[in-house]
C-alpha cells in the first residue's frame, strides 16, 4: 500500500482481514478533482462473500459519498446493486467514459511505478 500513498498523499485505504489475519482485499479512496473515488480489490478466493461490498460501503459511510467506475460486467452488476442499496452514497459511472479526465492522475502513477 506504500505505492498509493507515496503517488497520491490524499489517498485512504480501507482493509479487510481474514480471523486468520490474511488480507482478504483492500478498497482505495482518492480525491479527485473534489469528489471521493473508489477502487476495489478482493482476492479471488474472498470473492462472492461480501467482503467487496462490506469494504465499499464501510468507505462510503466514512467519506460521505463515493463514486464507482465500473470497467467490465461483473464490477458492473456490483456497483449497481450497491447503488441501489445505498442510493445517497454511491454514485456509479462507466470508466471508459471518464478516462481522459484521469489522464494526468494515470501519468504520475505509471511515472512512479517504472
């Protein structure tokens, strides 16, 4: 998780462990450009037992509101149903659609990342 602080300070990360102490999966929070946005990751064998959407909405109560790019079907159907769940905090957009305001913010990570 260093990565994230050191490219984007006003990052916060929300983690799910296992009672085993295993990182089950992690949701990344991100200020841009005056709204909270949301990246999520949960290890294939966590997933399909909640931990995506205990993670999401533990962050969305936390920063109020939050936006969900969905970028393929399955994350798709999940941010949607978790809209519908929680209506005033969560927004859901199509990645594909909003990449090119992203541009600068996609630049410095891979720039850090090399």
């Amino acid at each position: 998780m260093r990565h994230y602080v050191v490219a984007a300070p006003n990052s916060r990360t929300f983690l799910a462990y296992s009672t085993g102490g295993e990182v089950m999966g992690w949701t990344l929070v991100l200020e841009f450009q005056g709204n909270f946005e949301a990246n999520t990751f949960v290890d294939p064998k966590w997933r399909r037992q909640g931990v995506a959407t205990r993670l999401i909405l533990s962050a969305a109560r936390r920063f109020g509101r939050l936006i969900l790019y969905y970028w393929n079907d399955e994350n798709q159907a999940l941010f949607y149903e978790l809209r519908n769940r929680a209506p005033r905090e969560i927004e859901v957009a199509c990645w594909w659609n909003v990449q090119h305001a992203h541009e600068k913010w996609l630049r410095l990570v891979k720039a850090w990342h090399i």
